[in-house]
C-alpha cells in the first residue's frame, strides 16, 4: 500500500504501486503511473500522461511531465516515461515530449541526476548517466550509456552525447560529442578519450588502445573525416564493436562532430 501525506494531492486518476511514498505538498496528476518502491519529495508535482517505473527518488520541488517548452505545442496527449532506479534531486525538471518526433521523452534506468538539472521536451537518455547540478538538455538531446555531464553544461537542441563521454564543468555543446570522449568549453573542444572512464567501466586494455588510435586517425592525424573513417576501417587491428559504434556515430551524425 502506498503512504500518503495528508497534505499531498492525489488525483484519483493516478496508479500508485506498493510501498510508494508520497511527502508533504506534492501533487500528482491524472494518468500518472508510479512503479513500486517510490518515493516523491515534499511539494514535487507530477502531471501525466507519465509512467515511472520501479525504486525511483524523486526529491523535493522535482516538476516532472509538465508540457513541452515549446511555442508550437497545442496540448496534444504525449508522454514522459521514467524507467528503474533513478536518482532525481531537489528541483529537477523534465518535460513531456512535443508532437514532433516520437511524442516520448524517455530516461532510462539508474541514472542521477542532481539538483536543479533540466531534461527538454522529446529528449531520450540511455542509462548509468550522471547529469550535475544546473546540466541542462535543450530539446531533441540524445544522451548514452554511462555520459557524466558535469555542472552547468549546456547541450543544444538536436544534439547526441555518444557513451561513456564526459564533459567538463560548463560546457557549451553546440553539435555531438562523439562516445568515449572528454569534452570541454565554451564552443566544446575535445581533450582525448575518457580513459579513466573506460577503465572504471571495464574496458580491456587493448579495446582502449583501439579507441585511442581511432581517436587519433579521425582528429589529430589532419586527415579528412572520410579519409580517417577509411583508414580505421582497413586497420584489421581496429574492427571491434566499440570502434564499428563510434563509426556508426560519426556517419549518423546530423549537426555535425565537435572536433
């Protein structure tokens, strides 16, 4: 059975799962759906549609599935989904998606993000990402496995955040922010491969050389990108499923590589 708050507004409209617990002041809309285990901060709101699944924290003040920031929204019925086991701190805010794309903005499963970070409408973040306090996602952002974005970072509209990247307090990422990298600035400049991150992640040895090396071909070398692409794929030493990803990254890119 859920515990509720004598102060928190519940509408009866929402599917609560057991053992949730909802604190002081916090408001709860129609077609919100909370997993079991549960827990939402004093004076949080929540308006669906919106599901959340399972042992999610949801601090105080979070205002979660609220609509889009968006001038050519008109209040059409889509979504934010929430997915197991994350961490959402004190004044986190992510919106529900527009019509323009999937109608979903998605966060996936054990993901923290701290106070005051911000997740724009239509965004879909994978999981194991750490967003510091004040990061903010404009809309359409897409984000990978295991990204630390750091304090007061900026990601424009449209752009990806390859895996296991990681990006230095206050970075302005104007285009993608290809996987495995280190990223800093403002406009973002690359500053080598996350090493450390790949090792703490697991990543053998001879994969990270790997990594490094493609690194090098495509940005240090002064090769064209296609000229780069080319040379990592006729480098039998350089066929593993990270280097095919980060070249499947690259070639899907549509606001351009940050370099």
């Amino acid at each position: 059975m859920p515990t509720i708050h004598e102060t928190a507004t519940v509408h009866p409209g929402a599917i609560l799962g057991d053992s949730v617990i909802i604190a002081a002041g916090a408001v709860i809309g129609a077609d919100v759906e909370l997993g079991d285990g549960c827990s939402v901060g004093a004076h949080a709101v929540l308006e669906g549609p919106m599901q959340i699944g399972s042992n999610n924290r949801i601090g105080p003040h979070c205002v979660l599935g609220t609509p889009p920031q968006d001038r050519a929204y008109e209040g059409e019925p889509t979504r934010l989904e929430i997915g197991n086991d994350n961490v959402l701190r004190e004044f986190v805010t992510i919106h529900r998606a527009t019509t323009k794309e999937n109608h979903v903005t998605r966060l996936g499963n054990d993901n923290y993000l701290m106070a005051y970070s911000h997740v724009g409408h239509d965004c879909v973040l994978g999981n194991h990402i750490t967003m510091a306090n004040a990061a903010t996602l404009a809309g359409h952002v897409s984000v990978g496995d295991h990204v630390n974005i750091a304090g007061l970072c900026a990601v424009h509209q449209f752009a990806r955040i390859g895996a296991y990247a990681m990006l230095g307090g206050g970075t302005m990422a104007p285009m993608d922010i290809p996987p495995y990298a280190m990223a800093s600035g403002n406009h973002a400049r690359l500053y080598g491969v996350n090493r450390r991150g790949l090792q703490r992640h697991g990543f053998e040895a001879d994969i990270i050389r790997q990594i490094r090396t493609a690194y090098r071909l495509l940005f240090r070398d002064g090769l064209r990108l296609n000229e780069a692409l080319a040379a990592i794929e006729a480098n039998a030493g350089l066929q593993s499923q990270p280097i095919r990803d980060l070249l499947d990254f690259i070639r899907t890119s549509k606001r351009g590589i940050t370099r």
